[in-house]
C-alpha cells in the first residue's frame, strides 16, 4: 500500500526535526503509560430517590413536590441527584451524569441506578430502573 504525499511530509518533518521527534515520541509513551495505569471504574448499583443536587432531600421551595422542584433546580443548572438512605440524617447525595431524559422521568420517585463510580459520591449513570418498584408494589 502506498502512502500519500501528505504522510510521507509528515513522517519527514518529525524524522527531520529533533524535538519534534522526542515531543511526538514522549507524548505516544505517556498516552500508553495513562491508559496502562488507570484502573476500570468500579460498576455500582444504588436504590433511592431522583433529586437535584441544590436540594437534595430537602426541597425547601414552594413547588408542589419533588417532581417539580428537581426538574426546576436542573433547569437553573443543578445535576440530577440520588438521595441514598431513610433517614434525614443517614442520607446519602450522590451526583448523577449521563442517561437525563430517563432521571426527569422519575424525579421524586424511588428508582433502582445501575453505573459506574467516578468518585466517592459521583456516578455515571448506565441504566435507570424503575420496574422494580412498580412490580413491588403490586404484590401488596
């Protein structure tokens, strides 16, 4: 297969060039050690309540519930939220990205969050699950 004009200027250019040879060949060495040294993010399944980030478990507006008060903090820039625990004071927040149409769907109801752990109270939402709930409420 013959290269184009184009790579071959190019492969001269960076063989031709000293320190753009050593730039190019520290850069190809520190892209292999970063994908070599991080670890997979940890997958996570956590069951709680859609909230929004500025509220938390306390909506302390004068919306008419939950539902309508996380969709309006999201609205002004908050990050859809899962408040984790039963108690006020056992609460857990954790911070959720990715999958939001499903998160607006469900804010204020309690859903089952399968992703993955990107820090201590982040998480990277794959699927949002609130069937189970559904189904359980139907064996009562």
């Amino acid at each position: 297969m013959r290269r184009g004009r184009a790579a071959t200027a190019i492969g001269a250019l960076i063989s031709s060039t000293p320190w753009l040879n050593s730039a190019m060949t520290t850069l190809s060495v520190a892209i292999a050690a970063g994908f070599a040294i991080i670890p997979p993010q940890p997958t996570v399944t956590l069951t709680g309540i859609v909230s929004d980030s500025v509220c938390g478990g306390d909506h302390g507006i004068r919306a008419r519930g939950d539902p309508e008060c996380t969709r309006a903090c999201v609205a002004l820039g908050a990050h859809y939220a899962l408040m984790v625990g039963k108690v006020r004071v056992g609460k857990k927040m954790y911070t959720l990205y990715g999958h939001e149409a499903d998160l607006d769907r469900f804010a204020g109801k309690e859903v089952r969050v399968l992703g993955r752990a990107l820090g201590p109270d982040t998480i990277i939402v794959d699927e949002v699950d609130h069937s189970y709930t559904e189904a359980a409420g139907e064996m009562n």
